[in-house]
C-alpha cells in the first residue's frame, strides 16, 4: 500500500520520530508547513504531531485536508511530555475531529523539551505552568525540561504500517 508521512514539528523531535519511522518502513515524511505534498495521492496516511499547550500543531492542515482524510486510513502519532493516558487522549480529543480521532489508530511518543532552545514565549510560559501544575512530575518537566526520545518506541507504530502496507500487497495480487 502506498501511503506516507506528513508531520508538523516545533521543536524538531516530533520531526525526528518521522525520520526515525520513514527510515524503519521505506515511507516519504513531508513536513506540513514547508512541503506541498498530497495526501490524496496516497492509500494510507501516518500523521505526527507534538502536543503544545494541551493540543496538536496540525489542526488546521487536517481541518483543510478533512473530506481526504476521511476517505483514508490514518494513524496518528503524537509526540509530548505526558504519557499515554487519559490526560492526553482528551488533549487529542479535544483538538482533532471526532469523526477523524474516532477511525485512526492512535500511538503515544515521548518527546523532549530542552529549556534553552525554547523561545522567550515559551520559554515563559512553561516557567508559570511549572509553578502552578498540581502534577508534580509535570510541573518539573515544565520547570526543567526532559528528553524522552525513543527511537525503540517507534516500533508499534512501524509493525502496524508493515501490516497496512502488506494488505495491500496482497490486495494487489488479488487484482491480478
Ligand atoms: C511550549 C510548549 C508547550 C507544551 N505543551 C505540552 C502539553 O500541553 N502537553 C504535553 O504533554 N507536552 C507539552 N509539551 C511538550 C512537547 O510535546 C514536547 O516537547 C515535544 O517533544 C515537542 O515536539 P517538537 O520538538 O516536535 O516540537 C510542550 C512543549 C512546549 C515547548
């Protein structure tokens, strides 16, 4: 099956999961904001985003690529601090189409924060969120950054294209 990867990035780790899986299953990532790509043009469809203040980066691409999308199977990966759980589920839930979130497969990364890369805003913001977050564990995370990048972790999500990409192997076999 001929499918692909578009991915939004802010910080680069949500990009490097994308490398990391286009590498692991002979896929082309395409960034989103830089690239002009086609998801019509493909069966199936892995999307990356990292989680940014409690939502993905991508809505509005989605919002604009949806009827395609729809017509498609996806799989999600989100990359972002908190682990996979009902936190980050309502996060995801909260920022995609329920009529998406509800037919995609989806896979929970861990990425990375490094204070000093971030901007000022950002910067700023984390700062406050990690004095303020009842979660503790979160609250240091905010406060002094994490790296969680796994590059093992990918391996869900690539068995899952391998099986998408065998279907349709032998879908077209079928057809001859
Ligand atoms: C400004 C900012 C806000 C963030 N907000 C969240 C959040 O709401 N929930 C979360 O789990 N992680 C949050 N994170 C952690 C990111 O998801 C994590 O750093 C991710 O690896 C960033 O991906 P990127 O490098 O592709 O931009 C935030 C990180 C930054 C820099």
């Amino acid at each position: 099956m001929n499918g692909a990867i578009f991915y939004a990035s802010k910080y680069g780790s949500t990009r490097e999961y994308a490398q990391w899986i286009a590498e692991a299953t002979g896929l082309s990532a395409y960034d989103v904001d830089a690239s002009s790509a086609d998801p019509s043009e493909f069966d199936f469809l892995v999307l990356g985003s990292p989680v940014i203040y409690y939502r993905v980066i991508f809505s509005e691409w989605v919002q604009h690529h949806l009827d395609v999308l729809m017509t498609k199977s996806i799989v999600l990966f989100t990359v972002s601090g908190a682990p996979a759980g009902a936190k980050l589920d309502g996060w995801i839930a909260d920022s995609l189409p329920a009529a998406l979130t509800s037919k995609m497969h989806h896979f929970a990364l861990r990425g990375r924060q490094i204070r000093k890369d971030l901007t000022w805003y950002d910067w700023t913001m984390l700062t406050v969120a990690g004095l303020t977050n009842p979660d503790r564990q979160a609250a240091r995370e905010e406060r002094q950054g994490f790296d969680y990048m796994d590059r093992n972790s990918i391996q869900p999500v690539v068995d899952l294209i391998k099986d998408l990409q065998a279907a349709d192997a032998q879908g077209q076999q079928d057809h001859l």
